[in-house]
C-alpha cells in the first residue's frame, strides 16, 4: 500500500493531489501527463451556465434561420454551430475514459434548473464526482444574502436528489458566516467542500481605456485563508475538505494535510512549473513522511487542526494579537524606515 494513499468523498485516492479545473483538464494531451506524473485525481474544466443558455438561445435562432430562404436551398436543415454542452458532455466522457484515475466533472451553474439537470448528464457520462463551483456575483442588490445562500443551499440538495455519485462544493470565502454556511452544506449532503475558489478579478487598461483579464495566477501567500478554514473545520463536518488556493510546494500541501484537509487541488504552480511539479510535490512529501517517521497520511492528518492543535487561537486571532503586542520591534528593525 503507497503511504501517500488517500480518499475522498468515498473515492480511493493513491495520493491527495488533485489538479483542479482549468484549460489543463480539457486537453487530452495533458490528462494523460497528467496521470503519468502521478496526480491522485483531476477536474474537467468547468461547464458553464452561460455555454448552457448560449446553446438554448442560438438552438431557437438555429432553427428559424431560414425561415424565409427561398425552395432552392441546399438544405433544409440548420447549420448548428455552438453545440457547446453537448460536447463538453462528450469530451468529459472521453476524458473519463482516456486514463484510469478518478475524473471529477465541474458545473459552475446558477438556477436550480440548471444544476439538478446538467448534474445528470454530468454523471451519465461516467465521470467518479462532481464538483459544484457556487460562484456567482449577485446582480440584483435588493437580493439579501440569507435569499443567496438559501438558494445555494437547495442547489445542493436538488442535485444530490438527481444523482448517485458524490458532490463536492467549489466556494468563495465572501460569506457573512463561512464556518456556519460551510456547516449547512455538509448537512445538506455535500460529500466534500472545496476551500477555497481562486476568481480572475477584472481589471482596466488605462491606456486602451478597456476592461483586460489578466493571468493572475496564485501565489504562496494565498494558502493563508484556505488554511485558516481548514484547520477550523476539520473533524468538524461530515464532509471531506479539499483545500485549494496558494498550494505550490510540498511544503504548502503538507501544512493543508496538517491542517486536516483530506485532499488538495493544484493549478497555478503546474502553469508555472509545469505537469513535472506534481511529481516534486509528491516526492516532497514522502519524504517529509520519511523523516518524521509517518507510514501514512492519515499518521499525521488533522494534527494541527483546531481542534488538535494545542494553541486553541491558531486560526483565530492569536496571530493578529501578537503582531499588535509586537509592532514595536518591527519598527525598530534597521534599514525598515
């Protein structure tokens, strides 16, 4: 048995990197590396709500396109074009059937509609999971937030109701109460909870006067929050936690596994180092198992959660506290002013 073996949400896992949804995990090329340097599991890259509306509206106009075109026509039928859903159903199912560890499909949808059906075809492809992205920025600001994450919370229980394999939940950490929302979704029946999502924020070139969307790929420093609500909830949910966000050394996985996550995803550093860093991280890992002696992952997961860790405040306000009591020697540091 590989001691790096893992699971999550019911899925057996021969290691607890999983590379997350991105343009990676919809190249065949790359899922098959992908395997090959060793990764425990990946996402396909999302299917979107606005592909599944596009195709719906372009379908009607498809279809009375030549309406009024006269009888000799080369055919009667309409040139559809953007049969987007239906061929990323196609693709997650090659993609499932192209390498042998788990295949985790990816809705990010917004009406409940949406997500119970498109979660179907989802699993009829044959994918192991699902993942649900519950990103969205609300439009409506007479909408209160306690409406949203009702919403959100039936979301979950519909498409649990639709399917039989297990869900996990993609979320942002923009909640009043994240420790109480991410409570109600495992008892609502999420199999797993994702913290937390990385958005591409808009941005403005001043020069050009125009909206850009620039690569912002992660950093080392964005493993803090998701750290933070890990070690929070661990042991705390009946649901498994993935922790994404920030992770780009073995170092950064080690410290989520500390933590309690069961799993983490990875993306930025494979776009930096390329699909070999999946390889560095799990060597990294072992042997930092090998020189503490652990023969397991589960030897030393949750050790340093909240509920474990022998400073209760870790992941509250210990630290805020201490860089107040100690502002002084950071001011007193030559060179810093």
């Amino acid at each position: 048995m590989s001691k790096l073996q893992s699971s999550y949400m019911g899925m057996d896992l021969k290691n607890p990197l999983i590379v997350g949804a991105c343009s990676l995990t919809s190249n065949m090329d790359a899922i098959r590396k992908i395997e090959d340097n060793g990764a425990g599991a990946l996402i396909i890259k999302s299917l979107f709500e606005e592909q599944i509306q596009y195709k719906s509206h372009n379908h009607d106009q498809d279809l009375h396109m030549y309406d009024n075109w006269h009888a000799e026509m080369h055919s009667i039928f309409p040139e559809v074009e953007h049969a987007g859903p239906d061929e990323h159903l196609m693709w997650t199912q090659r993609a499932k059937e192209a390498v042998k560890i788990p295949v985790i499909a990816s809705l990010n949808a917004i009406n409940t509609a949406t997500w119970s059906e498109w979660a179907k075809q989802l699993q009829d492809t044959g994918v192991d999971g699902l993942e649900l992205n519950f990103f969205a920025i609300p439009g409506d600001r007479t909408e209160a937030a306690a409406d949203i994450e009702a919403g959100q919370i039936e979301a979950i229980k519909a498409v649990k109701k639709a399917v039989k394999i297990p869900v996990s939940i993609k979320l942002s950490p923009y909640y009043t109460s994240p420790y109480q929302f991410i409570s109600k979704l495992a008892d609502a029946g999420a199999d797993g909870l994702v913290l937390f999502n990385r958005f591409f924020h808009p941005a403005i070139d001043v020069e050009n006067e125009s909206s850009s969307y620039p690569w912002n790929l992660s950093t080392p420093q964005d493993a803090g929050l998701p750290l933070r609500f890990v070690g929070m909830m661990a042991d705390k949910v009946s649901a498994d936690i993935c922790a994404s966000n920030g992770i780009h050394e073995a170092e950064d996985a080690i410290a989520m596994l500390l933590a309690g996550a069961s799993s983490f995803q990875v993306v930025s550093t494979l776009y930096k180092n390329k699909l070999k860093k999946i390889g560095d991280i799990l060597n990294g890992i072992e042997k930092w198992m090998d020189t503490k002696g652990y023969k397991g992952i589960k030897d030393f997961r949750a050790k340093l959660s909240e509920s474990q860790n022998e400073d209760k405040m870790a992941y509250r306000r210990v630290q805020y506290v201490r860089m107040l009591l100690r502002s002084n020697d950071y001011i007193e540091r030559p060179n810093v002013i």
